[in-house]
C-alpha cells in the first residue's frame, strides 16, 4: 500500500473517531440520566484516545507494511447519515452501534492487510475496542427499542 493511501484510509478512520467522540460527549452532556451519562462519557473518552493513537500514526513517518491485494472496505462506509442529538435516541443509538460495527470491520480489514505482527496486533486492538463499544451500544439499544422486555 503507497503512503498516500495509508494516509487517506487512517485520516477516514480520524473523522470517523471525532464524530463518535462529539456525539457521545454531546449525550453525555445532554443527558440526566447518570448511568447513561457515564456510558456515554466512558465511551468519549476512548474514541478520544483512538483518535490520538491514529494522528500519532499519520505524525511520524513509518514504513507500513501491508499486502497489496487487501480490499480496506473503506467505501462501504461512506454516505451514511450524520448523527445528530435531534434522532430519536433509539435511531441515533442504533446509528451509532452500525458505526462502531463499521469501524470494527476496517480495523480488522487493516490488520489482516498488515504483514508486520506489531502493526497487526495494533489494528487488531483497535477492532476489539470497537466491538466492545458495539457490544455496550447493543444493550443500550435492545434496552431502549425493546422497553417490554422489562
């Protein structure tokens, strides 16, 4: 893969951690409810922290190693809808779990691409914080679209 690719799928990846970053902060704000504030809060914070590692990466020049055959699926996560604090919160949350589940995927995809084992492990970290993030999204939403369950 040429630097210039590389760059332009990681600065996608950077994007895609900010808007997560600002819409969960903004439930986070905007919500009273403590157990949501503190999901929400928690998972600002590591998206924070996935943005810092992927800038640091796009920082400091590197040799990256990767096969050249490896399709990154990064087109098949464009043109969806912004997440906006006006959704339903059971549409926006469910926005926001198929975001976790898109970056999970490009993640892997990236590490399965990767022929150096750090850089593997790396993306493969990434991915597993991401389906974390899915996983807590999922109980939230199963919680809040499907209230008769209680």
């Amino acid at each position: 893969m040429k630097t210039e690719e590389y760059n332009k799928i990681i600065s996608f990846a950077v994007e895609k951690e900010i808007e997560s970053y600002d819409f969960y902060q903004g439930v986070c704000d905007k919500t009273a409810d403590s157990n949501l504030k503190a999901i929400f809060r928690e998972l600002a914070d590591e998206e924070k922290k996935h943005r810092h590692l992927l800038e640091g990466l796009l920082s400091r020049p590197k040799d990256f190693h990767f096969n050249e055959s490896a399709d990154y699926k990064v087109s098949e996560t464009v043109d969806r809808p912004k997440l906006s604090l006006t959704m339903k919160p059971a549409d926006a949350i469910g926005l926001a779990m198929k975001n976790e589940e898109d970056a999970m995927r490009l993640y892997a995809e990236l590490a399965n691409a990767s022929s150096d084992s750090e850089q593997k492990e790396m993306f493969l970290s990434l991915s597993r914080m991401e389906q974390g993030h899915k996983t807590k999204l999922e109980d939230l939403y199963t919680n809040m679209a499907f209230p008769e369950v209680w």
